[in-house]
C-alpha cells in the first residue's frame, strides 16, 4: 500500500528536516502540529497545518490538537473495510498513511531537576493516542517513535516507490508500544514518588533499556543481553569502556560487584572480586600500596578476576596489576602511561567510571522463575556508636577501626561469610559455606599464620562456640557480629574463655 499522506509531530528535531524533505521528494503530503510545523516550513518543507486538516483550532495552550475525529479516523481506518472508507468520505476525513510522532520530553524534564508543574505539562496526551492508533492498524499505517529509523525507512520507501514491507510495519508498531510503555512506567513512578506512594505498590511497572547484546550469557549455550536503567549513581550502566573486548555476562556482574565494595570507602582503596565476591580489600595512603595488600590476601584466586580502585590507575598500579591475569579493571581513571602499560594485555578490559560517595535509596531486585524479588537496598551504615561490647575485654581503638573495616566487607560475601582483616586490609575471606564453621575452617587453612593477630567479622550471628574455638587457635583478637542466637551467652563465654573482645552490631548482612 502506498504512502500518500503523513502527520509529523516531533519534540524530538534530530533528522527531521532530512527525513521529511525526503518523504516530500517521493510526493507524499505532509501534515504538522504547533512547533514542528513551523520549523519545517522554516527549513523549506511544505507542510499543512493541522488546524487546517481538522477544521479546529489548537486550543488550550496546545494542550488539544490531535485529539480529533479527522486525525483518528484517518488513521483508524481499514482500508479493506468498505464500511470504513465510506464513512471516511461520509464524514470528509483523509486517511493518514504515516505517523512521525515523539513525545513531550517527561523523561529529561524530571531528569533536569523541573518542578511537578513542569513534569505534568510534560506529560504528553495526544502523541501516545496517535502512536497507539498507528500501531494497532499497522498494515495500513506506519509509525515511527525512533529518529534512528529514519534513514532506513526512506531507503525503502525509495527502494519499493512510496511502501513498505509487513516486516518493516510490524517492527515499528512493536517498537511504538514499548515506547509508549515505557513513556507511562516513568510517569507514574515518579508520580508514585512525588505523592508517597505505597513502598511496595500492588502492581510493579519497570523500565529499562538495552545497552548492548552479550555474546552469550553466563555460559555459552545462553543468549543474553545488557539492560540499563536511568541512574545518576555511578554503575556499570553508565562506565566507559576504554580498551578490550566486549564484557561478558559474568563481567557485568563482577564488576558491578566490585563498586558495590568499593563505594563503601573515601580513602584510597582497591577491591578484587571473583564470582561477585571481594577476595581482597585493602585501603592505604597511596592506591598502589592498596593494590598491592589487596592482592597479598589470595594471589592465586585473584587470577582471572576482577580489580576496582577508586583512584586514578598511575604507571606503578598498573605495572603491579599487570604482572596478574585479571579480566577487567574499573577506576576514575587511568593515566596515560598506565593505559599503554595494560593495554599490552591482550585481553583485559578497562573502564572509566566516575566515583562519589553518595548513594540513591532505590530497590533491588531479583528474579526466580515466575517472580520478582524486592528489597530496599543494604547501604545502611554501621557506626561506633551501634556497637555493643559483650565481653569482659573490649577492643581497643585499633581492634575497632579494623572491625569497622572488616563488617564493610563481609555485607557483599555470600553467606555464610567470614572476613579476616588487620588494620585497613583483608588478610583472608571465606564466604557460600554450608555452615559458618566451614567458613572459620576454610579461611584458617587457607590463610595459614597471616590470620593470627587479625579481627574477623560474620555476616550473621554465631549460632555455637565452635567458630571460637577455629578462629582462638588461629590467633584472632576480636570478633564483630550481630549477635541474637539463642546461644549468644555460650559463644560470649568462649570468647572470655580466650581473651577475645566480641562486639554485637545488632546487624545481620546475609547475602544470598
């Protein structure tokens, strides 16, 4: 079927002079609203106004231009239908055969900070009537959303003298209907948010869209790919990828892990991550000496993963990190000595993210089969002043900092978790144990004589004294945990039994 008609209405100007002096060159009439009329009769193009379609003004500030029988019976129409092309020429309406619509820019307006009065004239009306009417009867009308489509659809217009395939009409009427999807989802969370809404709403309406396709998922034989929110909190969404291969599934989530940890801290800090998991924490005065005490926890399973810093990457760090097979590394930045020194490594990726300590109180959330999990977010700080000391000797100022230090970390492990730190440093991590006693027996044999004189944290409370026992034969000084087992008096007891000071935080970090 061939194009003879189209209505234009943009808010969205890329492209469109381009496209619509096309559409005039292959004879096809063009209708336009308000603005977008102006600037394409401004730019040359012949364009009818809508008013003088309709045979209505624009009224209400604009706020109704298209809400009309001759725009949507244009575009309803069945052309098959005999019935309906009657009445098209009982009741004088032209049949519309392309509709070029973008919405009101809700999106950018709450984005820039604009006031509720400026969201709500932003919230367009008319454009999502005109999209979904052009979607539903797609074999006789085409509608484009996307300014990216643009060019190709003048290719083929061209290409097929004035039609276009039911393959290209079906792919735009998909896309017009997400479009408009996600236009209302954004909507109506922020106006959840701006009139309190109900925390956990009865009907839960997400939006994202897709960064990239994956090569495969988290294996091979699965298809997969990479879908972004808008989010002003640094994250791997919104890194830059300076040098490497596409990242993988399994990247995205260890790097994504890796800030999690390292947005924790304000002084110089690496962390290395393995299967989302942080093997190595350190922070130090300068970013190379914490790279290196990081790396000094577990060398051997830090090989193929993954190393967050929040510091610039200088000539040194990156001379240290390259001597190791790490997947990827994610900093502020890289200087340019360091990029020429890794990027030698033929196979690592390295990006660019910028860093500040403050944090958004959003939701997080998880699949299984059939559902989705909700939670807030687990970025409630510990303080001093939240711990409670339970046995005879309390720790001491540098036992504390080192406490402190260690729960920061022990909240991103797999339960259950174990982290053994001295100072500002990770000395080892045990974490995904069947039982925390496992985690004391695994980190002890793995770690050897580095544990003794270390603090440890667990990321739930100690439900026996067998933990005592494995990590007091390992030379431990004091323990933090949340505490509320049944059996705390037990374990408080075996604390005094070896002279290790215990703090309840009141706290439990589990993550499954």
């Amino acid at each position: 079927m061939r194009i003879a008609r189209a209505l234009i209405s943009v808010s969205d100007k890329t492209g469109i002079v381009e496209f619509a002096r096309g559409l005039q060159d292959l004879g096809i009439e063009i209708i336009s609203t308000g603005g977008t009329a102006k600037f394409l009769k401004k730019n040359g193009i012949k364009v009818k106004d809508i008013s003088d379609f309709t045979g209505f003004p624009e009224i209400l500030d604009g706020r109704v231009k298209t809400l009309h029988p001759k725009v949507h019976g244009g575009i309803l129409a069945i052309r098959e239908k005999g019935e309906h092309i009657r009445e098209l020429r009982k009741h004088d309406i032209e049949p519309i055969d392309l509709v070029i619509v973008n919405l009101y820019p809700f999106e950018k307006t709450i984005q820039s900070g604009g006031t509720i009065e400026e969201a709500i004239e932003n919230i367009d009306i008319g454009g999502p009537a005109m999209l979904r009417s052009a979607a539903k009867n797609y074999r006789n009308v085409v509608v484009i959303v996307n300014p990216n489509e643009y060019n190709e659809v003048l290719k083929e217009l061209r290409e097929k003298d004035g039609e276009l395939s039911d393959k290209t009409r079906e792919r735009l009427a998909v896309e017009a209907f997400a479009h408009t999807a996600r236009y209302d989802t954004i909507i109506s969370n922020y106006l959840r948010g701006m009139f309190r809404g109900e925390e956990f709403p009865e009907t839960l309406s997400l939006t994202y869209k897709k960064i990239q396709n994956l090569r495969y998922g988290a294996n091979p034989h699965q298809k997969a790919a990479f879908y972004g929110e808008d989010i002003k909190e640094p994250s791997i969404a919104n890194a830059r990828k300076l040098w490497g291969k596409e990242l993988s599934y399994n990247n995205i989530l260890d790097l994504g892990a890796s800030l999690e940890v390292v947005k924790e801290f304000e002084n110089p800090t690496c962390v290395i991550v393995k299967h989302t998991n942080p093997i190595g924490v350190a922070t130090a005065e300068m970013i190379f000496d914490a790279y290196k005490l990081a790396h000094q926890t577990d060398p051997i399973s830090e090989f193929g993963g993954i190393v967050a810093l929040n510091r610039e990457v200088d000539a040194d760090t990156a001379r240290e990190m390259s001597r190791v097979f790490l997947d990827a590394i994610i900093a502020p930045k890289f200087s340019r000595e360091a990029l020429d020194i890794l990027k030698k490594k033929k196979n690592i990726r390295l990006l660019e993210i910028e860093l500040e300590p403050s944090r958004s109180d959003g939701k997080e959330i998880r699949s299984v089969v059939g559902g989705l999990l909700v939670q807030e977010r687990d970025i409630k700080k510990l303080d001093l002043r939240d711990l409670k000391i339970v046995t005879k000797r309390a720790p001491t100022d540098e036992e504390i900092k080192s406490l402190l230090f260690a729960f920061k970390v022990v909240k991103y492990c797999k339960s259950n978790a174990l982290v053994f730190t001295k100072g500002e440093r990770t000395i080892a991590v045990s974490f995904g144990q069947p039982s925390r006693v496992d985690a004391a027996r695994v980190a002890v044999n793995k770690s050897g004589e580095k544990v003794k004189g270390a603090v440890v944290a667990s990321d739930g409370f100690l439900p026996f004294r067998d933990v005592i026992d494995v990590v007091a034969g390992a030379g431990v000084t004091a323990i933090i945990q949340p505490g509320g087992s049944i059996r705390d008096q037990e374990v408080i007891d075996a604390a005094n039994e070896y002279g290790i000071a215990m703090v309840f935080s009141g706290m439990r970090v589990f993550k499954h």
